[in-house]
C-alpha cells in the first residue's frame, strides 16, 4: 500500500509496486477487484493510473455487512504478491 486516506464512509488505498518509487500497480489492482468479485464483493479501481480503490460505505451499512466486507478485503490482501 502506498497511501490509505479519506473521512467518515469514504476511503482511498493506493497500490504501489514499490514504496519507495511509488510505481503504481494498476494490473494487480485488476486482479485484486476480480478476486474480491469473486468473493461477491463489487470494488472499482480509479485515479490517474487506475491503481486506487475507493470505498464508499452507505450510511445504512450493518456492522455485520462491513465485517463481510472487510475479511474479504483481507483475505484478498493476503494472497496478493507484489514480487
């Protein structure tokens, strides 16, 4: 990750490939959105470089939905490789 930002429901993470020069990494983000599809969980890339999720929660979200969401997030964290 190369930059977690943003207010109240609305969040931002850059992926980078390295730190250091920030290189985006715009085609793990697609693979990153198609895990989580996957999942049944809908994400959309943007930003100049197409390498930042944004996530916007409804107000109405149930604490049980976020968790959901999430562990799904996580989950696809984890089996992301940058190497």
């Amino acid at each position: 990750m190369g930059d977690v930002r943003g207010m109240g429901a609305t969040r931002a993470i850059d992926l980078v490939q390295d730190k250091k020069t920030r290189k985006p990494a715009a085609e793990k983000i697609t693979w990153f959105i198609n895990m989580c599809f996957a999942k049944e969980l809908i994400l959309l890339s943007c930003g100049l470089h197409r390498n930042v999720i944004r996530f916007v929660m409804p107000l109405v979200i149930t604490e049980q939905q976020l968790m959901e969401g999430l562990n799904i997030i996580e989950e696809s964290f984890k089996e992301i490789s940058f190497k």
